[in-house]
C-alpha cells in the first residue's frame, strides 16, 4: 500500500506536469483559435467595403505607394479599378491601393534557403533546416512617376509555395 509521501508526491508531480503543459499546449492552441477568428472578422470587414474578391496576400515586405505596414500581414480586395490593401488586424483601414492600369507584372520568387541550426535539428531534425519562402512581386509604374515600383508580400511555411500561387492566379485574373 501506498504511503502518504509517496501520494503527496504523485500529486505534486501532476501539478507541475499540469503547470508545464498549459503554456505548451493549451495557450498556443488558444492563440491560433483567437488569430483565425480574428482574421475571419477582418476578411469580414474589408469584404463589406465592396471588394470584387478579398484574400490574404501574405506579409508585407515592402514597395507600395504607402508603405507604414512592413511586416504586418496583408489582404487585397480587388474592386473594379486597383488593388486595395488592408492588414489584417486593423482591415476596415485602407494601406494602399495599386490602381490595375498601373501593374505591369505579377509573379513569384521563390527565396527558400537552407540553413542549419542546433535549435532547428533539435526541433524538426536536419530535414527540418530548409526554410521555405516565396515572395509574390507586384511590378507596376504609376502615372505619377518616372520609376518602375515593386511591391512585396512574403509567404513562408509549408503550404508558402501553394498560398503565392494561388494569389498570383486570382490577382492575375484581373489584369488587362
């Protein structure tokens, strides 16, 4: 028969197995519920402004008219005359807004690289040291200016190569 030191300490080595697994498990799991719902009621929003077709166009890197956004991720909203970006966080609030006559080029570069780190082999094994990114370039030139612009959105992750070209395919549908 058990003692009651020996039931003390099972009890007390559940509580810190329980304690462990909350920030682990639990919270993380709670985030990514709270980040999807949150980019459900955004895509929400922007889709009330009159959007043609809205989706994620991945993370901003850089090159848009208006570019106080970098890094944040962003979605596009086709209307009938220019690409308009919002982020997803704060998605009624226009960034920028390409006009259609003005693009040029879309296309996708793929920018994955492979690097090694003790805490990625220690993570996902050495398969797990290739970083996968594409980025998706909008080349256009407004009437304003004499410069050829690019603008950048970066996706990364597994489903990074499968996300740009879905996004190239639907923006290209809506260039003349």
């Amino acid at each position: 028969m058990a003692s009651n030191q020996e039931n003390i300490e099972v009890l007390v080595l559940l509580a810190v197995s329980i304690i462990i697994l909350i920030p682990l498990v639990i919270m993380p799991a709670i985030k990514k519920r709270r980040q999807a719902r949150e980019r459900a009621l955004a895509l929400q929003a922007v889709i009330a402004l009159g959007g043609v077709n809205t989706f994620p166009i991945g993370r901003y890197q850089g090159g848009l008219p208006t570019n106080d956004e970098v890094g944040k991720d962003m979605l596009v909203s086709v209307t009938g005359d220019a690409f308009v970006f919002y982020p997803y966080q704060r998605s009624a609030i226009e960034v920028s807004r390409i006009p259609l006559s003005a693009i040029n080029e879309i296309s996708i570069s793929d920018k994955t690289s492979t690097y090694i780190t003790p805490v990625g082999i220690m993570s996902y094994g050495l398969f797990g040291s290739t970083y996968t990114k594409y980025d998706l370039v909008i080349a256009y030139k407004l009437a304003n200016s004499q410069l050829q612009e690019k603008a950048i959105f970066r996706f990364m992750g597994g489903k990074a190569k499968q996300q740009s070209s879905q996004a190239v395919d639907e923006l290209k549908k809506y260039i003349h």
